[in-house]
C-alpha cells in the first residue's frame, strides 16, 4: 500500500482490523480522528478526508492545526 498520497502532518497512522472485519485507522497521538471502511485502502481515504474536516474546523476557528509531536531520535554505540 502507498501511503505517498496522503498527507497526515507526521502523526502516525494505526490500521487494523475489527472483530466485525472492518478496517479501521486513526492517528495514534489523536485516536479521536479515526475512520473504518471495508479495505485498508478506503479506511485510509475516509481518514483522509476526517483530516481535512479536522483542520477546515481548525482554520475556521482560528487555530493552529496540530502537527505530530517530534520523534524522539534514536542514537546507541555498539
């Protein structure tokens, strides 16, 4: 599956299936904004558009729309 066309801001994307066999997917940091469909492919356009609600509320309001907290960097020494 090619996640190049969307654009979730950083967030990071959960997608699994039901005990009712729908897909699901919502981004982990914000699990309020989720979508299911009968494919990953359509639950994932669903949450794209939830999205693009999501910061059309945002922009209307006069808010910042959220962006994904940074990763932490990983570093080690062998």
């Amino acid at each position: 599956m090619n996640l190049t066309n969307y654009n979730f801001n950083g967030f990071t994307i959960n997608l699994y299936v039901d005990e009712q066999g729908d897909w699901l997917a919502h981004f982990a940091e914000m699990p309020n904004i989720s979508a299911f469909a009968d494919t990953p492919q359509q639950a994932l356009e669903e949450l794209k558009l939830a999205w693009e609600l999501v910061k059309e509320g945002y922009q209307e309001k006069g808010k910042e729309i959220p962006i994904a907290p940074e990763r932490k960097k990983f570093s080690s020494t062998l």
